[in-house]
C-alpha cells in the first residue's frame, strides 16, 4: 500500500482551508452597492404665510396666499454604506408651481381669492441618511431617513392676475432655502436588481416673497408646508 506522507495530508488541509476563506470573503452576489432611482412625486402643500404687506395693501385686507399641488418625476441615486445604512440623493424635475391668491374675493375692484397670481420653478433635491429594517435577505424593507433639503426658485412671474392686483407689471423674488428633510418608506425587492418603494416625504423649505411694482416692494414670509407622496422602480447595480 503507497504510504500517504505528512506533508501531502498538510498541504491538502492548508489548500482547503484556503478555498474556505475565500469563499467566505467572495461577495454576496445578490448585494450591491448601488441603486438607481425613477418615477413620481406627488407634491402637495400646507402654507403658512404671513399677510403680504406693503405700499398700496388697503389696511385689515388680510391678503394671504396659497400653492396648488404639482406632479413631476423623481429621480434618486442610493449608495449602500452597511446592512442598515445608505444615503441617497433625491430630485424631482423642476416643476412649475402655482401661487394662488387666498383671502378676500376682491382688492378694489379686481379679482383676488382663487386667483393665480404668481409661479415659479423649483429646483430641489434632498440628501438623506436612512436607515433600513430588517437583513438583506427581507424582500419587504422599511425605511426611515433624515437628511437636508436646497431649493432653489427660478423662472419666477407674476401672471396678468397678479400684475392687475399689484396695479402693473411686477418683479417675483424667492430666495433659495435650505431646511431639514425626512423621509418614511417601504421597499419591496421583487427580483434580485430589481425592486418598487413608496414613500412619504417631508421638507422644511422658507423664502420670503418680494413682488416689486415700479420700485413699490410689497412681502410675504412662506414656510412652504411641502409634503410628498413618492412611488418609483428601482435598479441595483
């Protein structure tokens, strides 16, 4: 019988336990580092503004305004840092949102409640840390993130409406915030790069109005109240 020698049995052992630490440092090929992001922001809002003051307002007016709500798409990139953690940069397309005049029916003799008096475009992503629930393995993942928010107002116009109630042509200026941001959701892996999220989002965005008529500057202090109901696809790469 061929005799089996100590260091054949050694080098065998060393070579299996090799291929067992590797194979136990080999990444997981259903987690990936990165993911992309599309589909839809449901935007709504809950405006707290200050009376708009200023020369020509008639005194106990009570002019005050409010936003109609918009749908745009949303566009996100989400980079996994742990199990639990990832960050994601968030942004709909700018989109053009209506200011709509709230108080009495009229100012003087010209319209003013329910009137579009004003709008803009916003430019507006959000970067956020979240924290997800459950392992890898979960299908169902919730979510919850917090993070900050820059918006920036441009192609700001007042409409014939609101040129009319400020007594001629007029200047909008909306300077750019920065807030808090937060985000509640659930993500739902339905094939192994694939997966749907919905989520509620939250942003603390203020800016003071200025509408400036022949150097006649009237103003209003808007915490915007923006709310969002988010639905998109996602793809893990």
């Amino acid at each position: 019988m061929r005799s089996i020698s100590v260091g054949a049995i050694l080098a065998a052992v060393l070579g299996l336990t090799s291929a067992l630490a590797h194979a136990a440092d080999a990444p997981d090929p259903t987690v990936f580092d990165n993911q992309f992001r599309i589909g839809a922001y449901y935007l709504y809002f809950h405006p707290d503004a200050s009376d708009i003051t200023g020369p020509g307002i008639p005194p106990g007016e009570n002019l005050n305004l409010n936003l109609d709500s918009v749908t745009t798409l949303y566009l996100a990139y989400i980079r996994r840092l742990s199990t639990h953690f990832d960050v994601e940069l968030a942004a709909g397309w700018p989109p053009l949102t209506k200011t709509v005049g709230r108080g009495p029916a009229t100012v003087g003799s010209v319209p003013y409640d329910k009137q579009v008096i004003a709008t803009a475009r916003w430019f507006s992503p959000s970067l956020l840390f979240n924290y997800k629930f459950f392992g890898e393995d979960h299908a169902f993942r919730p979510y919850v993130g917090v993070g900050v928010n820059y918006t920036r107002f441009y192609s700001r116009q007042s409409t014939a409406a609101g040129d009319a109630i400020s007594g001629g042509p007029t200047s909008i200026s909306l300077p750019a915030s920065v807030g808090v941001a937060g985000t509640v959701g659930l993500s739902y892996r339905f094939s192994n790069r694939f997966n749907v999220n919905a989520s509620y989002d939250a942003a603390v965005i203020r800016s003071q109005l200025t509408a400036d008529t022949a150097g006649f500057l009237r103003t209003s202090d808007i915490n915007f109240g923006v709310r969002a109901v988010v639905v998109s696809f996602g793809f893990l790469f």
